[in-house]
C-alpha cells in the first residue's frame, strides 16, 4: 500500500504528513472544567498509544484549565471549538497545540481572520473540521440533504476562506455518519488538497458496532494511502477508540506498535482454553509498546504452522500447549501454565533477553 505524501504540518512535538506514521487520536469526554478528570482520561489514553488528544472547550472556565492539562500530560493537545471565535483565540493563547474550528459555524468571516492571526502568530495549526450533521444550513436545501458535494462545498468554502487570509498551515477532515460519503468525500480532499487528513466515520455508534463500521470505512482509505490520523468516534470509553486504532493500524502494517494476536476461532479439537489465553494475553499487553506476532492455535492442524511463523506461539494439545519461539518448539508447558510463560517469553523478548 503506497501513502499518499502530503504536506508536512506539525502539532506539538509530533509531525503528520510527509508520509510519516499515522497518528492515532482520541477525544476526551469529561467536563472540561474539571481539570482533573480531564487530565486523568488523558494519561489513559495515553498510556493506551494514544499520539494527540481531542479537547472540547466550551467556555472560559475550560480555556483556563489548558495550562494544568498542557502540564500534566505529554501528547500534543487540540482545542474543539464551536460557535465562539474568542473561545479559539483564547485556546491559542493559552498553549493549545492545534485549534479544530469549523468556520461555518464561527459566523463572520472577520472572526475566522482574528483566529488566523492568532494561530498565524504562534505558528498553530488549524484544523478545519466539515461534519455532515453541521453544514451551512442553505446546504442541505441546496443539495437535498448532507451529501458528498454539500460537505466538498462547505469545506472548499471554508479552506479557501483561511487561505485567502494568507494561512496553510493546515489539517482538513470531513466526517459523516454514513460510510459511502465519508469515504467518497475523503477521496475527492485528497485529489484536490495537499494538507495532511485526518479520518473518522462520525458519530460511529457503539464500542462494538462503531469500532466495525469505523474499520470499514478507515481501512478503504487506509488502503489507497489516504489518511495521516485516524479516530474512532464510538460511544464509550475513549480508551476503547485508542485500541481499536491500534489494532487496524498494526493489522494494515502501518503500524509497529503492540502485540499482533492471530488466535483460531477454536472448534471441536479444541481441549485447551484458548479463547480465556487470547482475551488474557490481549487484556495484559494493551499499550505495550512492543512489536510481535504471537499465535494462539487450538491443535495440531494448523496451530504448528501459525506458531512457527510468528514470533512467539502456541498450539494446544490436551490440557497442554507446546510453544514456539522463531519458528522452533521451546517447551511444552500445561494448561494452567501457557499464559504466564508466553507473558514471561513476551517480556524477554521486548528486553532483547
Ligand atoms: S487450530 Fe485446531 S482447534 Fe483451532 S480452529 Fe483450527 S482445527 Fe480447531
């Protein structure tokens, strides 16, 4: 799969663009004005892999807790703002890393300006943000509704009006609900613009559904090399999105990061507890920054030749597992043993041992 280059645009300390990683991102939902919940949801999404974290700030009481997140965590930070052109000038002030507006809903073209400059002045990016559910209200009377050419319109409108004020320094997103037209009109950005794209099928559903749709959708134009971050928008913990990134973008190989499961779906053969060693295994090494394959195979009709190519491996026998390390049988433990060994091979190997 070949990435397409776009433009380099930093924010913070991390780069997109220039066909460098895709960044996972998440999105908080505590009460902004509660810095220290914020700050905590964060630091999980953090330890999860997360690389830059989504903030809604919604009033001065939020913008006023920037300095104590800024200082407690470590991933890059972008102010969500709304409506409020002063909200986004005053995030800007205060650290924010990146500003995500969505111009349309900023009112008078003299606001997005004072925004630019504020963002121009500190050299911040800006990330203009369509959403299918928040177009300018003539759109949907226009096209009949929240269509592709709708939401190109609103974003050609809204990017050329930053551009106009003399700013590039820029990600562009547009979000719908609805699969097609997230990705149809993430194909036509990336043909027309050079700035850096960010992904999501909005408003997803559920940490179950939401996470296979979102895959769906991101992993289409993951594969023709659009997209420079990714985030899952489910309605859950913001942890769950920062594992589900993970574990598409480890599966698509455009990730090194975390412990790479292949585990048979088990069938009658089946005499050892594969599914609880999987689950375990997963449970255990969420976040780790570790670069492995490691299968988890029930018998002897295809579990050897799995374990033997991944780096590390089980194959079950009756209340047994012979395991694999680089393609050779190391061991033969039991049952109640296989787990706790390959946590133990899994950590040697991390170290180098
Ligand atoms: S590896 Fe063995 S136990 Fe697992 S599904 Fe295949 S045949 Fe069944």
């Amino acid at each position: 799969m070949k990435r397409k280059i776009k433009k380099i645009i930093n924010i913070g300390d991390v780069s997109i663009g220039g066909g460098k990683p895709v960044l996972i991102q998440s999105m908080t939902n505590t009460d902004t004005r509660d810095a220290g919940a914020t700050v905590a949801q964060i630091k999980e999404s953090e330890s999860a892999g997360c690389d830059i974290i989504r903030v809604s700030f919604f009033d001065m009481d939020c913008v006023g807790n920037i300095p104590e997140i800024k200082d407690k965590t470590t991933i890059p930070l972008v102010a969500d703002i709304h409506f409020d052109h002063k909200l986004a000038i005053a995030c800007i002030e205060a650290g924010a890393d990146n500003v995500r507006i969505n111009p349309g809903n900023i009112g008078k073209a003299e606001k997005v300006r004072e925004v630019v400059k504020a963002a121009a002045e500190r050299n911040i990016p800006i990330r203009v943000g369509v959403n299918a559910g928040s177009l300018r209200p003539e759109l949907y009377d226009k096209y009949g509704g929240p269509t592709t050419g709708a939401m190109m319109e609103d974003l050609e409108r809204q990017i050329g009006m930053i551009e106009d004020f003399g700013y590039d320094n820029l990600v562009i997103a547009a979000k719908s609900s609805d699969i097609d037209m997230m990705i149809a009109v993430n194909r036509l950005m990336d043909e027309k613009y050079d700035y850096p794209m960010h992904l999501g099928l909005t408003e997803a559903g559920t940490v179950f559904s939401g996470t296979i749709k979102s895959s769906a959708a991101m992993g289409i134009l993951l594969h023709e090399g659009i997209g420079d971050t990714i985030r899952y928008s489910l309605t859950g913990d913001p942890v769950k999105e920062v594992e589900a990134a993970r574990v598409l973008l480890r599966a698509m190989g455009l990730h090194k990061k975390g412990l790479n499961i292949i585990s048979c779906p088990t069938c009658g053969r089946t005499r050892i507890d594969i599914i609880g060693i999987a689950n375990e295994l997963e449970r255990r090494t969420a976040g780790m920054d570790i670069n492995l394959d490691v299968a988890i195979m029930g018998c002897g009709v295809n579990g050897p030749n799995e374990a033997k190519h991944a780096d590390l491996g089980i194959a079950g026998g009756d209340g047994k597992a012979l395991i694999f390390k680089k393609g050779s049988i190391v061991k033969t433990v039991s049952e109640d043993k296989a787990l706790e060994e390959l946590l133990h091979m899994i950590n040697e190997m991390t170290r180098g041992d």
